[in-house]
C-alpha cells in the first residue's frame, strides 16, 4: 500500500478516515496424525548415520564390504529382511549438553575390537532410535555425538567416552508403544510452551504499543489500567478461544503496518 501511494505522489496522511470493523475468528479443531517408521523413515535414518559415520573416517571406508547392507538398506536393495533401523526405548542414551527441549542427537559409536559400529538418533528430544551400521568394523575406535537446537540452529559436537560394550548397549533395544506415545506427548507439549510464549510477548507488545507508545512521556495510571485491560482480555480470548470484533480506523491500521 506505501508503495503504491509513493508510485501515485501520495502517503498515507492523504488517505481519509475509514471506519472499519475488524473480525477476528479462531479457525475449527484441527486434528493431525504422525507417522515414524517403516522402510522410507527407516531408510533415512539409516542414512543419516552413515553420513555422520563419514564425517569421522575415510570417506572410501564407506564402500567397505562391512557397510555394503546398510548401504544397499538405504538404496532399498538387497536383502527384504534385513532392517538395521529400529525404534529404541530401552537403550539409555549418554547424557550431553541441552541445547533445547526440542534438540536433535545423533551418535555414532564403533569398536575395533568388538567390530561393531553402531548408531543412536534422537528427534525433538524425545523420538529416539538405534542403527546397527555394520558388525563387522575394522575401522578405528569412534565415539562421537553432534547435537542441533532446531528452533535457533545452534550446534554442538563432542567425542565422548565410549560404552564398555557396544554390543551390550542395543542388546535390549526394541518398540514400545506406550513410550512412543509418551514421546510424541513430550514433543506436542513442548511446542505448545513455545508457541504460547510467543503468543504471550506478542500480546504484551500489542497492548504496550496502544496504549502506552507515542502518548507522551509520562505514564498514567490510566494508560496502566488500559494496558492491564488489553492484556487481560487478550489472554482469555486466546485460552477461550473466542471470536472477536473491532471498531477501528483503517488508515491507523495501514499505517502501524498491522
């Protein structure tokens, strides 16, 4: 609109007044479903074990006869029963920094003398699963994890103590449907919390700027009363989700860019 009325010699003092009445409406219930596993997940999880596997050795390590049924896993090839990928409740995964509730963790652990390399996948803090890479390593000793904070894309990476058995380690891995719902419940809840945040630093901001920017340098009890008002009103509509309707001018509208 500024734009426009820039290109034709105008701005927006030269528009009249226009009374309007703003409509606000929360949308219907929306209901969504979730889907973690089978061959293409489990296909791309695969993979990215084994990209992080070739951050931390030779890269034509990666075409060893030892990889070549993850890799053809990955490809959808070879043998049908062989699925290295599983989802894991049971295996406790080292302890790290935290970046975020909603953190991704992948680690990759590999032994030379058991020749075994593993790989362990936790998604938003909470969806967790375990790759057998290849039990038949005979690469070097790894024990290395990479942790991304999805939300501010901060980034850490450590090399950590290797577990006494690798082996032992997955021994018991396996589903278990009441933890993978209690996984998704914890990832749910923690969007919400900052979902809601946001919501409450945008509901503050929006009443501050009515009722206190721009009307002089002195804060009256008034402008408090009516800041407290807004707010009040804001954080029940949103939690009731109740529908609203506003009388306002849409020049002021135009002009505070809402």
């Amino acid at each position: 609109m500024t734009q426009t009325l820039k290109g034709s010699g105008k701005t927006i003092e030269d528009i009249p007044s226009i009374p309007v009445k703003l409509k606000r409406h929360f949308p219907g219930t929306l209901k969504l479903s979730a889907s973690i596993g089978g061959d293409i997940h489990f296909r791309s999880i695969a993979k990215m074990a084994l990209t992080y596997l070739a951050t931390k050795t030779a890269p034509l390590r990666l075409r060893n006869a030892s990889l070549k049924g993850l890799v053809n896993f990955i490809m959808g090839q070879g043998d049908p029963t062989f699925v290295p990928v599983s989802h894991d409740y049971e295996t406790k995964f080292p302890e790290t920094s935290v970046l975020s509730e909603l953190q991704h963790r992948i680690f990759i652990f590999a032994s030379t003398e058991e020749k075994t390399a593993i790989g362990l996948l936790e998604l938003f803090g909470n969806l967790r699963f375990s790759i057998i890479l290849t039990n038949e390593w005979d690469g070097p000793n790894l024990s290395h994890v990479y942790i991304v904070d999805p939300i501010t894309c901060k980034q850490e990476e450590h090399e950590l103590y290797p577990p006494i058995n690798i082996k032992e380690t997955i021994a018991a891995r396996g589903y278990n449907r009441s933890r993978v719902e209690a996984a998704f419940n914890s990832i749910f809840s923690a969007v919400q919390k900052k979902v809601d945040s946001s919501l409450i630093s945008s509901i503050i901001d929006q009443a501050m700027e009515k009722h206190m920017v721009g009307k002089g340098p002195i804060i009256t009890a008034e402008m408090i009363s009516n800041l407290a008002r807004e707010v009040s009103l804001e954080f029940v509509r949103h939690s009731s989700r109740i529908d609203s309707e506003e009388d306002i001018d849409l020049k002021d509208f135009i002009k505070n860019g809402k």
